[in-house]
C-alpha cells in the first residue's frame, strides 16, 4: 500500500497521523476483514470508520457516541453514551473495536472496557489511542505551569475537561478488565516536536538508566517496548489489545 493513500486519511478528532497509524496497524496483518464487524466508539463523525471503508470495503462498520451523527453518516449508528452501562446489539460481535482519543472523555473506564470486551470475538482486537503524556513537551510544561499540553491549568465552569490517564494507569486499567497487551505504537513526531530533541537526548540517558536498573519485576526488554526513545516526542500512542487467555 503506497503511503500516498494512508496520506489522505483524515485527522478527524484525534491527533495527527493516529488514524493513519492505525490503519497501518491493520494493513500490516494482511487481513481483508471481508464480513468482519469494526465498532469505533465514541466514533464522533465517524472519519475513522470511512477510513476502514476506503481501505477495508467489504467490512461491516459500527459508530456509537453518545451525540448523533451528522447527515453523511454512512455507517450503522448506535446511540451508546461510554459513561453509563450499555447493550450493543448486532448480528455478530466484532473482530475490531477502537476507542480513539475517548478514554480522555469518562470516569468509568474500568467498566467501559469490561463492556467492550463482551463484544469482542474469541479472537478479536481492541484498540486505544491516548494523548502521550510522558513526552518531553509535556514534562517541561507540567515543570514550568503545572499543566499538559491537552489540559490547561484553569477550567471555567461548563468548558469541556478531559480526564487525565498515563500509559501505565491505562494498562493496569486494561489489564484489570481482562485484556493483555499485544502491541504498543507510538505515533511518529511531527516536524515542530524535533525542536525538543536537545532536551530528549539527556533525559532518555536517565531515564534508559532507570530502565536497566532500577525496578525489576517488569523486564528491560518490555520497559523498552513502552517506552522508547521516541515516547520523548510522539504525541499520541496506540495500544493494541487482545483478550487474555
């Protein structure tokens, strides 16, 4: 596939190049998904679901959110508001589920993915997407303001706030609700984020220090898996679950 079309894949409401990940991700499994369902929740207006169409045309796809879609929505909708209890009903459950940039938007995270997972076939993937909250950018700003790049310091009443979640919370989370890790992506660093490499460079010499020595029970090779040198400058990373066995 010729990184032209994976080019044109839009951004939609989510950081940039993580719908371009993502399907990338599929791409690389060598999988037509003919038949398969895909649920993308909360899918917004759903251009993440008409990227899975351009690339994956004979997949069966599924949008749910809490807000109705626009007109041009092409896909099944369900209304599903992630912060309560929900029921999905369809023909059959889904090969594919993705949660991009949503686990930011509700409390319940714990229960929502132990609902997502009785919607996944024996064999089927979830994957979540979160803003990147250990890059260099960010360490800088919570030293300096006391704020992330996504969240600001004050929040005026009925602004819309997201809820702050770390990679390793995240999979302690996943974790708890029956789902291992199989793959981790972080997704590539635009142009303007090498202008803190100069600050990464020494950082990642502590932190490959901590790495090696310090905690044990998690082995150096996975600490290097999730968090790699290019965790200092990526934005965004994908996490790519299967159901534990």
């Amino acid at each position: 596939m010729s990184s032209a079309k994976l080019d044109k894949i839009q951004r939609g409401n989510t950081s940039p190049g993580v719908n371009r990940e993502i399907i990338k991700y599929l791409l690389s499994l060598n999988k037509d998904f003919a038949g398969d369902y895909f649920l993308d929740i909360p899918c917004g207006e759903g251009t993440f679901l008409q990227a899975v169409k351009d690339f994956f045309p004979n997949s069966k796809t599924v949008g749910g959110d809490v807000c109705s879609p626009p007109t041009a929505f092409s896909h099944h909708f369900l209304p599903i508001d992630a912060q309560r209890n929900f029921s999905i009903k369809t023909e059959k459950k889904f090969k594919i589920i993705t949660s991009i940039s949503g686990v930011m938007e509700f409390d319940n995270t714990l229960s929502f993915f132990e609902q997502i997972k009785e919607n996944l076939t024996e064999n089927g993937l979830l994957i979540v997407t979160n803003d990147n909250l250990l890059s260099v950018r960010d360490r800088i700003l919570y030293l300096l303001f006391g704020r992330f790049r996504q969240y600001r310091l004050f929040i005026q009443n009925g602004k819309p706030t997201w809820k702050i979640i770390t990679l390793q919370n995240l999979l302690r989370i996943l974790a708890e609700a029956g789902f291992e890790m199989a793959e981790i992506k972080y997704v590539p660093a635009k142009k303007s984020e090498w202008i803190w490499l100069p600050f990464a460079l020494p950082i990642y010499a502590f932190q490959y220090l901590y790495m090696r020595f310090g905690e044990k029970e998690t082995s150096f090779a996975e600490k290097r898996e999730l968090y790699p040198f290019s965790s200092l400058l990526s934005r965004h990373y994908v996490v790519v679950c299967s159901v534990k066995r």
